[in-house]
C-alpha cells in the first residue's frame, strides 16, 4: 500500500519500539505458543518495556490474487479495514486507536496480505479486539471507501508521472508478461472507481482465514498471556480460505525499454534471473551480492559509479524473491548525459562479478559486516516480530536467530565464486530506463 494510505495512529507509542536487547542473536529466544483454539504464533518475549508489537500475514492473499478487472482490490482493502468496524464508524474506530496511543497499520502486496499492531501493555485487550473488529467485521461505509478510493486515485495521478513508477510498471510488465506479477498492485484508474463495498466483503471472506495465517509476536507478554489473545483476535476467522493458486513463473530476461519523459534526471532499473531462498547457494549469492551492490559504500558498484566518477548518488543491486519468481534486480538515477556511462560501468562489473568472482579480503570484509550488524535488528520489536512472521514463510526453524551467523560464515571464496560464475548473467539482463537518456545505452 502506497504511503498516502498509510495511517499516523499511534504515535505516542513510536519512541518505544526500540527496546534494550543488547546482547547478541544467540541470546534471544523463539518459543511457540499455540491457542486452545489452535491458533499457531511465534513469540519473543522482551519485558524491558511495557510495550508489544505483533505482525501478521495472510500468505497469497495479495494483490496477485486480483481478478484481472478488479485489479488493487487487495491495496484497497487494505486502506479499508481499519477505517470503521463492528459498531465503530471511520471516527470512533481512529479515534478509539488515537487515544491509546495505538498503531494498526495493513498492507497488500504482491503476494500477501499483512497487517501490523503495536500497543502498550496496559492496552492490550483493547488493541486486540481492534484488531479482531478489523478483520472479522470491517463496515466498509460510503464515507470512508469514498475517500480511500480518492486517495488511491490521486496516487494512481502522480504515479502516472513518477519516473520510479513508471520504471517499476515497465519492467515488471516486460519480464512477466501477462503472469499477475506483471499487473500493478495498485490497480488502474477504471478499477479502482469501480470497487464497492460486495467487492471488499468478498476480498474478506476468502483471502482472511486460519489455513493461511502467519503470526509473530514481541515484547512485554508471556506464551501463557498471549494464548487466549490470539483466539479473541483470530477464532471467528473461517479455517480455510478461498483464493486462487498463483503459478510459479520464470521472468523473461534481455532488452532495453525507454520510456521518454522529459525530466532532467533518467532512472534505470534492471534485472536478471535469481536464486530461490531455499536453494543451498542462496547464502553465497547473499555475500557476492553485498559486495556487488548490496553494501553501500563498501560495494562496488557505489565505488565506481559515485566515489570514483560522480554519476550517481545511490547505486544498488538486492535479491528480490517473490513466492513464485525470483530475480538479481539493481537501479541507477544520474543525469540524462550520465545514465549511458552509469549503466555500462555497472555492466562491466556485472561481467567482472561473473568472471572473476571476489577477492578472499572482499569476501572476509563482507562475513564480518553482516554478522556484525545482524544483532543490530534485534533493537526494534517490530523487526523483531516481523522477522518472526518471515521466518515461518520460509520454513527457516525456530532456531534460526542462532543459525544466520553461521550459515553466512560458513560461506568460501570458492562458494562466491562458483555462484556468481553460474548465477550471474549479463548477456541476458532487463534495463528499463525512464527520462531523456542521451548517447548510447547497453548493459
């Protein structure tokens, strides 16, 4: 969901959420609580602040889901159901949020449906049944959808003229084809107008359910706390839902798009094929890609691009694993007179990455920086919570906290090495480009 749809409820509660947990990854305890009703739940318990945060998804409930003429149906709800629910219109549900210091927030992306709460502990009670009205009984008033419909539209406007967007639509529309990861999560002009309140309800009614939802928790409450918690904010749900199976997809990969916008600036992105989160390499190309694009200053894309020429402020390349696609994807903004040099420096090096690999110094100065910082994610526990909900999608174990270090130390020079060799591909990238590009461009 688009930033307009987000809500500033909660507030109150925001310099909380980074907590006292100090000590390192191996300290932190995972345990699972699973409700009389049966309602399964990861909590990290932390009780050095009266404050708990917890995460949830609706896996596959996303806006893949869309029926091809309802296109942003899942954006849409998402900006809905906190606006009224039960007996509470739009105003009393925000209000009832506002003055306890409250935050209920949803989104909807490609392929789930996630929402997430932070409440203090003395309000507790309260916020879960928030959170139950939510789910179980949004209204769904004329009012309300009114005026979400308008902000939806306005954002559709300015997106229309947003050269990331534009660059975002182009490209994922020209490596998926007519795959629903080629549509756009916010939907169009026409759908978006045409959505009524049957359309939500029925979102509602097969994308919420038991069989499909992930839970994590942290903070200030116990696993014998949290227990009947969860069977008051979830038990109405039906136990299974109803929702239409996405097919797993491989991008179509090689080209150039340009889309001319008269704009000072041109902003590439572009991608090749990836690697599953499952795949035992998965954590090799996790470490050669920090040291492509992933690491910030310490890469070398940013060594070229920005510190050694001045193209660029931001250059960047990132794993992007969807549930049924997965891609290497990376993206650029320079000058119009620059993004031609940017986009073939940032070829060599992919090239350079593919047949050369890293040096053991890369490679020992990128395993001590990501396990060095990993612990620093423990100081929020909304990370903490939605790590929670992440590592459940994918079955990483409840003791993965204790194994991440190690699997990225585990990691060889010849392992790099041997899968930026297979994995990388610079004969076969996606460049979408948006502005005035001058001179030549090729990746």
């Amino acid at each position: 969901m688009n930033q307009i749809m987000k809500h500033a409820a909660g507030f109150a509660v925001a310099a909380l959420t980074f907590v006292g947990i100090t000590q390192s990854a191996h300290a932190v305890e995972v345990q699972e609580v699973i409700s009389k009703g049966g309602i399964r739940a990861w909590l990290i318990e932390d009780h050095m602040n009266p404050l708990m945060t917890m995460d949830i998804a609706f896996t596959g409930a996303g806006a893949a889901t869309d029926p091809a003429d309802k296109l942003g149906l899942a954006n849409m709800v998402s900006g809905l159901i906190d606006e009224g629910a039960g007996a509470m219109d739009s105003q009393t549900f925000r209000g009832e949020m506002e003055n306890r210091s409250i935050s209920l927030t949803f989104d909807a992306g490609r392929d789930d449906f996630s929402g997430s709460l932070t409440t203090l502990t003395r309000e507790r009670d309260t916020a879960i049944d928030l959170l139950r009205l939510a789910l179980a009984e949004p209204r769904f008033d004329d009012e309300a959808v009114e005026r979400i419909r308008s902000q939806i539209i306005a954002g559709l406007r300015r997106a229309e003229n947003d050269p990331g967007d534009i660059a975002s639509r182009t490209f994922f529309s020209s490596i998926f084809g007519d795959h629903p990861y080629a549509r756009p999560v916010s939907g169009t002009f026409e759908t978006v107008a045409s959505f009524n309140a049957n359309d939500f309800r029925n979102f509602v009614g097969r994308a919420f359910a038991k069989d499909n939802l992930i839970i994590g928790v942290a903070g200030d409450i116990t696993a014998d706390e949290l227990g009947p918690l969860l069977d008051e904010a979830f038990g109405s749900l039906p136990e299974h839902s109803d929702l239409p199976e996405i097919p797993d997809v491989t991008p179509t990969f090689g080209g150039l798009d340009v889309v001319d916008q008269d704009i000072p600036q041109s902003q590439a992105i572009w991608g090749q094929k990836g690697i599953k989160r499952t795949d035992p390499d998965f954590y090799a190309a996790y470490v050669m890609n920090y040291i492509l694009g992933g690491g910030g200053f310490s890469s070398r894309l940013t060594e070229e691009v920005r510190e050694k020429r001045g193209l660029a402020y931001g250059v960047y390349s990132y794993l992007a694993n969807l549930d049924h696609a997965e891609m290497v994807m990376g993206g650029v903004a320079t000058r119009n007179d620059a993004i031609g040099q940017s986009l073939s420096l940032i070829s060599t090096e992919w090239t350079k990455m593919k047949e050369k690999g890293v040096t053991q110094e890369e490679l020992d100065n990128a395993k001590s920086y990501l396990t060095g910082a990993f612990p620093l994610r423990f100081t929020s526990l909304g990370n903490l919570s939605g790590m929670l909900v992440g590592m459940q999608k994918e079955d990483l174990g409840m003791d993965f906290l204790d194994r991440r270090n190690s699997l990225v130390d585990a990691v060889t020079l010849d392992d790099v090495n041997r899968v930026a060799a297979e994995l990388m591909d610079p004969a076969n990238v996606t460049v979408t480009v948006v502005g005035k590009p001058e001179g030549d461009l090729a990746f």
